[in-house]
C-alpha cells in the first residue's frame, strides 16, 4: 500500500526551505559587495528577479486601470527600499542581527493592530531584544551604529511593503502584484545600481551570481511560500516564518563565518518569541 506525504508536513518543508534559501542568497549577497557593492547587487537581484516573476505570472495580461495604479507604485518603492536598506545595513552588521532588526516592521504592524493588555508583553519582548542590539558605543566589538539605523529602515520599508500589499490585495492574484511590485522596484534601483558600479555588472564573474541570488532571494522562496500558504493555516505559517532571524544567524556563521555574542544570540530570540506571540495573538483577534 503507497503511502501519502501529509499536506502539512509538505507545508512545513516548504517553509523551512523558503528560509533557508533566502537566507543562504543573502549570505551570497554579501560575498557580491566587495565586487559590486549593496547597490550592484541589489541592482541585479531586483532586475533579475522582476524579470523571472513577469515571465511566471505575465501581469500585463490584467495591468491594473489607471486610478489604481498608485498603490502597486508605493508598494514596489517600499519593496525596493526594503532590499537596499537591507543590503546596506547587513554589509556593516552580521546578516543575523540585520534579520532581527528588520523583524521591527511586520511585528510592529502586528502589535499596533491590536488593542489587547496581553500583547504589551510582546511589545516588551520586542523591545528588550533591540535593545540588547543597540550598539554599545564604548566597546571593542560593538555594532556599527548606522548599520542598525538602516536595518531598522529596512523594517520600516518592510512595514509599508504589508501594509501597501494588502491594498493592493484586490487588484488581481499574488503573484501578478508582487511581480509588478518588484518591476517598479527595478525601475528605480537598476539604474541607480549601474550609474555606482558601471560594466562591473556585466561581468561574468558577477553576472551567474547575481543571477543565483534572485533565484534563491526572491523566485524560489516566493514559489514555495506560496505552496506552504496552500496546505497549513495561517497562523502556523506565522509561526514558523518568526523562526527567520535565527535561521540567517545560522546562514551568516556557516557561509559567512559571522559569530554573534550570547547577548546577541538572546536578543534574536526574544524578537522570536515577540514574533511568535504577535502571529498566536493576531489569529485570534481575526477569530
């Protein structure tokens, strides 16, 4: 008698590998920067990745009318803002630490959506773990300050990137919109990508890798999410996407060979933890 895989247990494969490999392409990422800078690879994992997501879902075949464009634009402005920040930030900070920091904007659109006692500990959890990041300016190995400001800029473009995205929620399916979103964030960023770095773009020596890390940063991820979203509940997949920060910690001392202080290691949790209770509280506030 065959035996059949469990959708779930296909759901939660999916969304372990998701973090995995976007994490590993952003530890990829990183190693581009001394050859074409946050901005070059930024430059090409936006124009690579916009160009095999409009292959995929072809947007132009259900283009939003005129009037309802505007949304799609701050979306894509935010999605590209998310990505440079990021890069920025993570080329000064270890990528774990970059990860946590950015965590700020989805758990703060969880949290100031809700009105529940409860959810000040979370609040308190989220808090306490920046904190702990803060950069302490009078030690050997602190953080670099401005990288801080910049992951938490990408967290705050992360935060504008859902809460435009649910705007746009009725302008066509997932797909068609986030391929259109990363369009204008390639619009933006692909020139702004090659006016810093010129021909070293076009190089075949950064080209396979450019192409590897919008692969493994946004098409494949994205197309898993997608089928994990298809066979768990929301909440669930919530739950399992808080694990992030510790997975690119993990990502960043494998491939990077990034050590992180104990400190360090129990402010990503506690930005976990805050991840976790915002997504169990927020499912119950839709209940």
């Amino acid at each position: 008698m065959q035996r059949t895989i469990p959708p779930f247990f296909i759901a939660v494969i999916c969304v372990l590998l998701a973090m995995v490999t976007i994490q590993s392409g952003a530890s990829i990422a990183k190693q581009l920067f001394p050859l074409i800078g946050p901005e070059g690879t930024t430059a090409l994992r936006l124009g690579f990745s916009a160009a095999i997501l409009c292959l995929v879902f072809q947007p132009w075949k259900a283009f939003p009318p005129l009037g309802q464009r505007m949304p799609i634009v701050v979306y894509g402005l935010c999605l590209g803002g998310m990505n440079i920040l990021f890069y920025y930030a993570i080329a000064r900070i270890p990528l774990g630490i970059g990860v946590a920091l950015e965590f700020t904007g989805p758990l703060a659109v969880a949290l100031l959506s809700s009105r529940k006692k409860r959810d000040l500990f979370w609040v308190a959890c989220a808090i306490a773990g920046i904190v702990l990041l803060l950069p302490d300016m009078s030690g050997a190995e602190s953080l670099d300050p401005v990288g801080v400001i910049l992951a938490l800029g990408a967290g705050a473009c992360w935060a504008g990137y859902i809460l435009f995205g649910k705007k746009t929620g009725n302008q066509g399916s997932g797909g068609m919109t986030v391929a259109l979103g990363m369009s204008v964030a390639a619009i933006v960023l692909v020139p702004y990508g090659a006016i810093n770095q010129g021909m070293a773009l076009l190089s075949w020596e950064v080209l396979p890798l450019g192409i590897l890390v919008a692969v493994m940063s946004s098409a494949l991820p994205y197309t898993l999410e997608m089928v994990a979203l298809r066979n768990m509940p929301a909440q669930g997949f919530s739950i399992m996407m808080s694990l992030e920060p510790a997975i690119a910690a993990m990502a960043g001392f494998i491939i990077l060979a990034e050590l992180l202080s104990i400190w360090q290691w129990l402010a990503i949790l506690l930005v976990i933890i805050a991840s976790v209770g915002s997504s169990i509280s927020a499912t119950k506030n839709d209940a």
